[in-house]
C-alpha cells in the first residue's frame, strides 16, 4: 500500500513538474476620475477586437506640458473574486517626480505599447515635460510577459495618478484587467 503511495506521489510531482503556466491579461475598462481639465482620456475604450481578445483604442489630450511641477504614482489593488471589493497591493510605482517617471519606468515599459501608440518614445537622451497634444492608441493588447509568475489571478486595477506639487490629486486614471492562469 505505502508503494503505491509513493509511486502515486512521485507520478503527481513529476506530472506537476512538467506543466507550464500560461499568463493571459485580459481588458476588461478604462476610466477617467480625475484631472477633466488636464486632459481628456474619455476617448479610450475597451472593445472586442476577437472572440477572445480585447484592446484599448482612442484619443486622450494633454492640454499642459507634465514636468517635474507633477508626480506621477502607479498602485494596483487586486479582487479575487471581481466584487469590486479590491485590496491594495504592494507592488507599484513609488511616488516620483513626472520627468524621472518619463524617463525611468516609462522607459523601461514603453517597449508594451510603442507599435500600437504615438506617445513619446523615450532613447538616450533625456525628456523632459511629457509635451501636451494629442496622443492615439489603437487595439492595444498588454503582452502577459510583464507579469511575474507570482502575481495571483484575479481582477487588477491599475491606477495611474498625477499629483500636484502639494501632494494632491489632479488626475486619476484607472485601468481595469483580468489576469487568468491556465495550465498548459
């Protein structure tokens, strides 16, 4: 008996063992709350693009230059079950002036959605404000390869806030997705 526990055993960790997790990231909204006289992003929507694929496409406005007279924040919060009860989690963008924003993790992402978008391409050289204008995105879909294998499925919500020099809110513009995990 204990033999066939131990073969059943060994049979389970080396099946395990051999599965692959597949990460997809699924968009399910975008919305506005803040900061209607900084920009307008109401032009973004969330659509089928297939039956199995949604994109972000739209036009947002920058009616102002974003310097360092801003910081820029990123937090997520993360609902298991897509109550829309979401808990803050601790992985985010930590408070930083919007220049170093535009420079440092902008930079290091905008590989996700340079093909799809025209907002600033960031090279060596240095920007500085995030210029105002009129800015497209067309049937964008996130790659999943941004997310570590350790982030839960569930429902995300993605906040992108611009503080003022005061430390107030001036612009809230929240993403919402569905991070799903399957077994290959």
């Amino acid at each position: 008996m204990s033999s066939i526990l131990v073969l059943a055993t060994g049979l389970l960790v080396i099946t395990t063992s051999t599965n692959a997790i597949s990460i997809k990231v699924h968009l399910d909204r975008f919305e506005q709350q803040k900061g209607f006289d900084m920009a307008n992003t109401t032009g973004f929507r969330v659509r089928k693009y297939n039956r199995t694929t949604s994109v972000l496409s739209g036009e947002l406005y920058f009616f102002y230059d974003l310097g360092d007279e801003y910081i820029f924040t990123l937090t997520l919060a993360y609902s298991r079950l897509g109550n829309n009860q979401f808990n803050q989690y601790p992985m985010k963008v930590s408070k930083v002036k919007m220049c170093d924003a535009l420079n440092g993790p902008y930079k290091d992402y905008q590989y996700l959605i340079k093909d799809n978008t025209n907002f600033p391409q960031i090279g060596k050289e240095r920007v500085c404000p995030f210029p105002r204008g009129r800015y497209w995105v067309k049937d964008w879909t996130p790659e999943s390869s941004f997310v570590p294998p350790v982030v839960p499925a569930g429902y995300w919500r993605f906040s992108f806030d611009v503080l003022d020099s005061q430390g107030n809110l001036a612009m809230r513009n929240t993403l919402y997705v569905h991070i799903i995990k399957e077994i290959v």
